[in-house]
C-alpha cells in the first residue's frame, strides 16, 4: 500500500543546539603569562619604590624635627655658658619662649644635667615634672658631625620621644649635658599620613598600570589572535590560506602556514592521481582474466580463476577505496552542512521503496556540520538508512545533533541516529553485520558491505559507528563524526 503524500514527505524538525559556551579560560596561554609577569614586576617596583619613599620622607621629617629641637638645644647651651656674673647654670629660663615646656607631660622637655664628679646636678623644664630624661650616651648612640646625638627614647608616661642631646665642657667650670625632647607622635604622624597618601597614589599607579598592561598585551598579541582565527577559518572551511600583513616578527610563521597548506593539498591531489591510475591500471586485466574465464565454462581451472579473480577486484576496490578516503579525510578545510544531505537522500529512499510504504521521519539541527566531504557522508549515511529501510516495517526514523565536546577529544560531534521498527538484531548478530561481506538474510538485495563501509569510513574520519536498539522496536545505529562547529 503506498504511503500518503504527508508520509511520503520528510519531516524535519531543528533540535536545540547543546548549551553552554565555546570558550574556556585557558591558565597555560601567552597573554596570561606576559600579564601576570608584568604585574609580579610593577607589584615588586612599586612595593620596593614606597618603603623607599617612606624611609626617605621619614628621614626628612626626622632632620626637620631635629633642627627645630636644634634650636632650643643652642639656647640651652648658651645659657649654661653664660658667664656666672649673668646667673649661668643656676639662672637658667624654664620655658624657652615655648608654652609646651611649663604644661606638665606636655612631650616637651628640657634638661641639663652637671656630670663632674661629685657635683651632680639636674637643672629642667617645669613639663619634665619631677622625672628626667635618659640619656643617648648611655643607650651607647653616637654623636653625628655636630657634636650632638640624635635617637628615640621612652619619656614620663611612656611617651616615645625625639631626643637632641650634646655633651658641654666649660673647664674649670663644670661639664654638662644638655638634652631637649620632643613628642614623636608629630613625627609618627605625619610619616603615616604621607604613607596613606603614597599608598593611595600606588594603588592607583597600579590599577593604571595593570590597565595599560593589559592593553600592551592584547595589542601586541593581537596578530597572534588573527593567526587563530585565520586557522579557525581554514580548518571549519570558510578560508584557504592565511590572509593579511603580520608584523616581522611572525610574518614567517604565516607564510610557513600558508606554504605547508598549500604542500597538503599538493600530496592530497597527487595521492587522489595515483589511486585513480592504479585503479584503472588494475580494473582492466583483471576484467580482462574475468571475461576469459566466463568464456570457458564448466572448467575447473576457469571457476577458480574467475573467483579469486573476483576475490582480488574486491580486495583492490575496498582498497582503494580507503586510500582514497584517508586522502579525503585529511585534507583541511572540507566541510558539509548535514540537514540537506539528511533529508535528499529521506527523500530518495522514500521513492525507492515506495512500494513498501516506508514513511521516514527526519528532525535534524540545522547547525550540524560534517568536517568532510558530501560524497562520504552521503554514503555513510545512505548505507544507514537503505539498511534500515530494508528491514523496518513502515517507520524509519532519522535524528541528527551536535554533541558538546568530549572530555578525551575537547572538539564537539555530529550524531546521526537511524531507528527502523523492524525486528531488529542480537547482540551477536550486530557483530556480524558490520564485519565485510556477512549477510543475515540472502533474500535481502545487497553485497553485505553496506554497514562495513560504513564503519571503516567513519574511523577514517576519527568517528564510529555504533548499532544498538531502537525504541521504536528495530535497530538502532548510531553514527558519530567530527563537527565543523
């Protein structure tokens, strides 16, 4: 009974494309490695340049702040010299013309101190209380070129103080050491607050920076991104060579690329030559030694000479035949949209068995792209569906998909599923079937090579063929090949 013209007709449907995005971070690339280590070093240059800063901004607040405790120092020294008719050590002024010297543990302090032996005496600011000063000559600091020292010391209330200290030899009139201290928290201060600024300008230096770095580094990798993109386009089929001026410094690399394709295709073609000549070189005499032994029949000798002369036409066909497919198979830039050869080759093998009423339902991603030629995949697959239209009884139903990429290969698959509802095979009979020449049911036309080729093709092209059972009752094969995509 033959099929309505809805049945007759292929069904394509789209099927959703897998999810999920194309693009991986990649730790082991180029411009990772040239960011991180001009960051590593700005981060060092600009760590090492602050402490150095900040050491040399402190070292200057410390010789300012020395210079102005220098000055009280002097007016102590010439009080302390001044001749005894002026009042000298026992007269000496108690502020300094500095209110911070009267305030009680104000962090401002004066003293002078006689050291000759037996004649100790202690002469001080009202600020110092009734406590004193220790003294650097003790804490072993040694005096700088003017004669005075300079250092930290732990004051009244564990105050840290900036401490001037000069010794004064007056002779026959006693020797002395004069100290003046002040609050270092002023210093502390003031070193911090031009910290938190120079740390706040690097922060920002270094954002600019890192900025800047990441420019440098897309523009200058730039023309190795056009290299990967020209290659992408070469290997998914929209492109044949490598296009465009590169700088110097990978100028040869492309020219390399574009030279070594254009070699690949020139063994490809040169291969596809040699087959097709052997082919015919071997076609004829053995045509030749067939037809003789037709002409002789009933001869022992001719029977046995016209079959493993038959023997050896197959083994040079299927031979060639795979020479010529792995110079296919390798050749860049060979693609093929799936969905329409899906569905002209439903539409042929609908009329082919037509008088069956074999209906065949096709619902195909219309992304799906073969990384190969149309003459392969159009056998493949036809083998494929001519089997299962062989053996179903009304249905064949045909599913095309793209695969996300697999954890092994990391490149994205074409899957073509064939079901039929006919009886379908045993495990054991799905071995057999896809080996060369083995045949279930001789009343079946054919040569049994249909599911073999299919198999061998697909490893050439690095996919596979897998048969199965279909939940619509018959056999199930499950065809896998490299995606374009």
């Amino acid at each position: 009974m033959p099929a309505s013209p809805e049945a007759a007709r292929p069904r394509v449907g789209t099927a959703d494309a897998p999810a999920g995005s194309r693009w991986s971070l990649r730790n082991n690339s180029l411009a990772l490695r040239l960011f991180l280590s001009a960051t590593a070093w700005a981060v060092v240059i600009l760590v090492i340049t602050g402490i150095v800063l900040s050491s040399l901004y402190r070292e200057g607040v410390e010789r300012a702040f020395d210079r102005r405790l220098g000055v009280y120092l002097r007016t102590l020294v010439a009080d302390v010299a001044a001749p005894e008719e002026s009042g000298g050590f026992e007269k000496m002024s108690q502020t300094l013309g500095e209110p911070l010297f009267d305030l009680p543990l104000s962090g401002w302090y004066w003293q002078v101190k006689r050291v000759d032996p037996g004649k100790t005496e202690t002469r001080a600011s009202r600020s110092l209380w009734d406590g004193g000063l220790p003294g650097l000559q003790d804490a072993g600091v040694q005096p700088g070129s003017t004669g005075s020292r300079e250092g930290y010391v732990q004051g009244p209330e564990d105050q840290r103080l900036r401490v001037v200290e000069r010794a004064v030899d007056l002779g026959e009139e006693g020797h002395y050491v004069v100290s003046v201290a002040g609050d270092a928290a002023e210093i502390i201060d003031e070193v911090r607050a031009f910290d938190r600024a120079l740390t706040a300008t690097f922060i920002i230096l270094a954002a600019v920076l890192l900025l800047t770095t990441m420019f440098q580094v897309r523009f200058g990798l730039a023309p190795l991104k056009r290299i990967s993109a020209g290659l992408a386009a070469i290997r998914s089929g929209t492109a044949e060579r490598l296009e465009g001026d590169f700088p110097v410094e990978i100028a040869p690399l492309a020219r390399e690329t574009n030279a070594l394709i254009e070699a690949n295709k020139e063994i490809v073609e040169r291969a596809r030559t040699h087959v097709g000549n052997l082919a015919h070189a071997l076609k004829t005499p053995l045509s030749v030694i067939v037809n003789e032994a037709q002409a002789r029949p009933g001869d022992p000798l001719a029977d046995k000479v016209k079959e493993q002369a038959d023997i050896m036409r197959d083994q040079v066909a299927r031979h060639l035949e795979r020479a010529r497919i792995a110079a296919r198979a390798t050749t860049v830039g060979s693609v093929t949209e799936v969905t329409p050869v899906i569905v002209a080759l439903a539409r042929t093998m609908e009329k082919i068995h037509r008088d069956r009423g074999i209906a065949i339902d096709v619902h195909a991603d219309e992304n799906a792209r073969f990384r190969g030629e149309r003459p392969d995949l159009e056998e493949m697959v036809g083998n494929l569906v001519d089997n299962a239209c062989k053996w179903a009884t009304s249905r064949v139903a045909i599913e095309v998909g793209v695969d996300r990429p697999d954890q092994t290969s990391g490149r994205e698959t074409v899957r073509i599923v064939v079901d039929d509802d006919g009886r379908g095979l045993s495990p054991s009979e799905r071995e057999q079937v896809a080996q060369r020449g083995r045949r279930l049911d001789e009343t079946k036309p054919g040569s049994g090579l249909g599911l073999s080729i299919v198999v061998e093709l697909a490893a050439l092209y690095g996919g596979g063929l897998v048969l199965g059972t279909a939940p619509i009752g018959g056999l199930r094969g499950q065809l896998t090949l490299p995606s374009a995509g």
